[in-house]
C-alpha cells in the first residue's frame, strides 16, 4: 500500500499540473496574486505516521477558509454544540462563500453554516479570551498543537491586505450585527478573522491536521485527545456537505472525501481512520477551489478507493 499510495501521488501530480493554466489567483485579496499560479504540492500522512510527499509541498501559504474548521473545533470546546449553532446551521447554501443572500431571505436571519463567511466570522467571535490578543494567541496554540510545528507564524502581508480590502465581510458582519448574532465589536472580530486566514502553513501541516481530525480527534505520534471525539466527527460531516463552497455537492460525488479548501490554493482533506491529505496549488476555479488540487484528490479517490460512500 505504502508504495501505491506514492506512486498515485507522483502520478497524479505530474498528470494534471497542465490545470495550473485555466485557474485564476485570488484577485479579490492583492497579496495573494504574488503566488506562483505554476505551485502544485501534496502530502499524505498516514495512521501509521508514514508520509508521502510530491511536487512543492514545503511551500508556505496562507490557510485562508481551511482555518475554519479549526476555529469551529475550538470554539466548541468553549462554549459547547448548543451555544455555537444557536447562531448558524448546518445546512449547505449552494451559494458562494462570501454571499448575503440566504440570511437577507431568512425568517431567522443567521449564517446557513459554520464554512461560509458569515459563519466563520460568526465562529471566530466566539473564541474565549479577555481581547484580541488573547483570542489569537489561543487560535495560534491550537494550530501549533495541531500540526506540531511551533514555528507556525502570520504573513502580516496578507493580512492587511485582506484587512483595506474585506468590505464584502464588513458587510456581512455589519449585517450580523444589526440582526443580532454578532455581539462583538466588528472590527474587532474582523481584526482577528483577517489573521486567523493568514496563518502561514505547508501541505504536511495540513496533513497533519487532517490526520487529527481522521482520527477522531487523537493525535497518533502521542495519543493525545487534541479534540473531543464527537466535535471531530461532527467537523467531518460539515466538511463533507460545506467544505468546498457551492462546489460541495459534485466534490462529494467526484471525490467522497470530507474536504475543506481556502482561496490561497490548500486544500485538506481526510479518510476517515486512514489518512490525512494536504495540496497546494493556487490557481483556483470559478467556485475558488484549487483547481489542481481537485484534479489531483479526485484521482488519488478513485485509484485509491477512498472515497467514504
């Protein structure tokens, strides 16, 4: 197995790196147009703790919406399931991550679920913590747990970039405000959800955390519960039905994998009780996956007989 799983690793990265040319960087946030569209990389870590690396994957990126399911872990654990979905659902939108549409719609006017946007934002305000610096300084610690990597660091770049130039999530957060499910001061929240995106990781750290989440919370090199068993299974689920934007439904069908991808080109995805995956590849499609690290997960699922359905 060892050696299948590095020979359809290598494969499919050098199959399908030609894709780089039909996607498109992140225009919308200035920084991230500085990355190599041309960049592909992957690792695979497996429940044994044996790795399978190809192409650029020491490469640093921000973590962008990947971040996402970490924070949602987190702030779970702060304040209990009950409390952190009285402010947002579960349910898939089929529309793209940064829309207004569905809460402007809605009798009860909160975020469809914790992967888009407004949820995050929604998310990230319900970290604990006496300020900002607190809050971040906790997030940051939970990622370096996660990926045991203590070099973990922000790309400050990326993050003013995003912070002159997020009005899409002013308006969803000032939205929230008005109605009620956002508390918090704004920019505050805003402040701490524009850094929380620009974390700086490789694919192994997001191998490594994708194998957390694989294995029901535990980390396999210690055996330590790094979340609770039930949080970590009720993240998977959100992955698979919220994890790839409006691109949720046919990932599902293509792929099966539970996933979560960001607009700086990561993808993370996870077999359940078997391996942790993460890619890079910045070029991204119309929905703002990495559109090689599609490719790429869609031919290690079928080779590779991953998919959970």
């Amino acid at each position: 197995m060892k050696e299948e799983i590095k020979k359809h690793l290598e494969n499919a990265i050098t199959s399908y790196h030609h894709y780089y040319a039909s996607g498109k960087l992140a225009a919308y946030i200035p920084a991230l147009l500085e990355a190599n569209p041309k960049a592909i990389g992957a690792c695979i870590l497996d429940k044994e703790g044996h790795w399978y690396c190809a192409g650029d994957y020491e490469k640093r990126f921000t973590i962008q919406s990947i971040s996402k399911i970490v924070t949602l872990a987190l702030a779970i654990m702060d304040n209990g399931e009950e409390s952190v979905f009285s402010k947002m659902g579960y349910e898939p939108t089929g529309d793209s991550f940064n829309s207004l549409v569905r809460m402007e719609i809605n009798r009860v006017p909160k975020p469809y679920n914790p992967m888009i946007n407004a949820g995050a934002i929604v998310v990230t305000s319900m970290i604990k913590g006496e300020d900002n610096n607190e809050k971040l300084e906790r997030i940051i610690d939970f990622f370096k747990r996660l990926t045991s990597n203590e070099e973990l660091s922000i790309d400050g770049k990326v993050y003013l970039s995003e912070k002159e130039t997020g009005h899409r999530n002013r308006a969803l957060a000032y939205y929230m405000k008005e109605v009620g499910i956002l508390s918090l001061d704004v920019e505050d929240v805003l402040d701490l959800y524009f850094q929380q995106c620009s974390i700086l990781v490789n694919c192994q750290d997001l191998a490594k955390i994708a194998m957390v989440f694989a294995n029901d919370g535990v980390d396999i090199n210690t055996g330590e519960e790094l979340v609770p068993k039930y949080i970590a299974r009720k993240i998977r689920t959100i992955m698979v039905t919220c994890g790839m934007y409006d691109a949720s439904g046919s990932f599902a069908v293509r792929v099966g994998l539970p996933a979560k991808s960001g607009v700086g080109g990561g993808i993370i995805a996870l077999s359940p009780k078997k391996l942790g995956i993460g890619l890079y590849g910045p070029a991204l499609d119309d929905k703002g996956n990495s559109i090689v690290g599609m490719k790429v997960l869609e031919e290690l699922s079928r080779k590779l007989d991953l998919s959970i359905f």
